[in-house]
C-alpha cells in the first residue's frame, strides 16, 4: 500500500514552465502506468501542444475549466469530466477562466 498526501509532494516544472506534483514517476510502479501528476493551470496558462507515440493519457479534472483542444477538436472540460487523449493525439489545455484549473494526469505505456 502507498499513501501520498499532496502537501509532501514537491512541485517540478513539465511543458512550458506548467507546475506539477508527481505522484508516481517512471519506473515506481511494476504496472504500465508510467507516471501520476496533480496539475494547476491559473488563469490565461496553457502549454505547448504535443503527442506521444508511446503512451495513453487520462486526464480527471477536479476543479475549474479549461479548452482541451485534441488533434484540433476543441472541447470545454470541467469539474468531474475524465478525458482520454489516445496514442500520438496532438493536446493542450488552455485556461481561458478566472480560476485555477486543476487535474490528474495519468500516463500509461502501451
């Protein structure tokens, strides 16, 4: 059993400067789950759009909304939607709100 609480995990820099605690790295786990994140985008933050050709993303959004833009679909996600970007889809999020947007990611290998 692992039990992580937030408050210990430290924040590290991904795409673009975006802020996130990582939960599981690459290699913790003896599963295809390559890594766990808790992300904040603040209002007017986005990042680069980008693909990957070796794994699945889920994304579960716990609060505020964003424009999840995939493969040039543009969607409003928001609290309680999980999105699934498959494998090689070209993704971003952009925080058009007032308020801080925050979600799991969950990056599994194929």
């Amino acid at each position: 059993m692992k039990i992580i609480h937030l408050k210990d995990v430290p924040v590290t820099m991904a795409h673009d400067d975006l802020r996130r605690q990582r939960f599981i790295a690459p290699g913790e786990l003896k599963t295809k789950v390559q890594t766990v994140n808790y992300v904040e985008l603040l209002p007017g933050e986005s990042y680069t759009p980008h693909r990957h050709p070796d794994c699945e993303e889920y994304f579960y959004v716990l609060e505020g909304e964003a424009k999840a833009i995939i493969e040039n679909n543009e969607s409003i996600i928001s609290k309680g939607d999980f999105l699934v970007v498959e494998v090689n889809e070209e993704h971003t999020f952009i925080n058009e709100s007032q308020n801080t947007f925050q979600y799991f990611q969950f990056r599994v290998m194929i």
